[in-house]
C-alpha cells in the first residue's frame, strides 16, 4: 500500500509481524494477527514521508525461518528505494539483522523495529514511539543494517535484547 506518491527520495517499509502487529482476543486473551497497523500510524502521526508499506508476512518472530528470511532479503534486493523499514519481532530481530548484513546488500540503509507491547494496545504500546525514531534513522543512517529500539539506533553487530529488562543495549560500549 503506497500511502503517499513516490518520487527520487521515499522509504520503502516490510512488515513481518511480531507483537509490533498483533491484535488482542478479548474472549480467548490470546494474541493474533489480523493486517498490519502501519497504514494508520502513518495517518495518526501526520506524517507526510513518502513511504511504501509492503506486508511480506504477519509471524511471531520465534517462528520465522531461514526461508522467511530470504523473502526479506529478495524484498530488500528488488525495492529501487534505498531507505528501508522492517517491522519485526523483537526475540529473532537481531538474527535476521546479522543475516541481511551477510548477505552484502550495498547503497542501502535498512532499520528494523518492533514493540514489546502490541499497538493495539494503545498508550501502553512503545510501538508507535519505535516507529517514528526507526523511520528517521532509516534517513539519516549512512547506508548498513540497524535496529532502532527505545529511541537509540544499534549497529546490527553490536546489539542484544537484554532477556531481564525487555530493553535493547549494547554489546560493547566505548564507555567501558
């Protein structure tokens, strides 16, 4: 879905799924998927980048494969954009990272984010927050894999969701 008319500089944005994604069964209190909720943060936030939203999958992150993986990458491969977005589920988001960086996609800035918290789940959510500050990394990193998260960009090597906080660090920091 295009939300706004392309010209010489627009972002390309995949979604994948993860919590980022999921709807809440009120019944059954389990999570699922129904569409991606990307079109209307766009409209919500106002913003007027150009930008292409192109569902290649709707997967917990704990399930997705190598196959899964090489769609996202003939998906980067193929866009004529070289801003990337990637919603993503937050537990593999890093191994997907590693693969993209691997396989040597040169000229392009790819970002990945996700929540902690479903956006359906509205002011709770961190999604929308991770959204906005992925989407302006995606234009202002120089051209490499990263992972936007809790406002900070993480090069994709040096990055780890800390299992006890729910927060994403640094593997190694100058400051130590």
């Amino acid at each position: 879905m295009s939300i706004y008319k392309r010209d010489d500089h627009w972002i390309q944005v995949f979604v994948t799924g993860g919590t980022f994604d999921k709807d809440y069964n009120y019944i059954t209190g389990e999570l699922y998927f129904k569409d991606t909720h990307l079109p209307s943060m766009f409209v919500r936030g106002r913003s007027t980048l150009q930008v292409d939203i192109k569902t290649l999958m709707l997967v917990d992150s704990l399930e997705i494969t190598d196959a899964d993986r090489e769609v996202i990458l003939l998906n980067c491969k193929r866009t004529k954009s070289n801003h990337i977005l990637i919603t993503h589920g937050t537990d593999k988001m890093v191994d997907t990272a590693h693969f993209l960086a691997d396989a040597g996609l040169k000229n392009k800035t790819i970002v990945l984010t996700g929540a902690m918290v479903p956006y359906a789940f509205g002011n709770s959510s961190d999604g929308f927050f991770n959204l906005g500050s992925a989407i302006a990394f995606a234009q202002c990193k120089k051209p490499g894999v990263y992972i936007s998260m809790n406002g900070r960009c993480f090069d994709y090597d040096n990055v780890k969701k800390n299992l006890k906080t729910g927060f994403f660090e640094e593997l190694n920091s100058d400051s130590e």
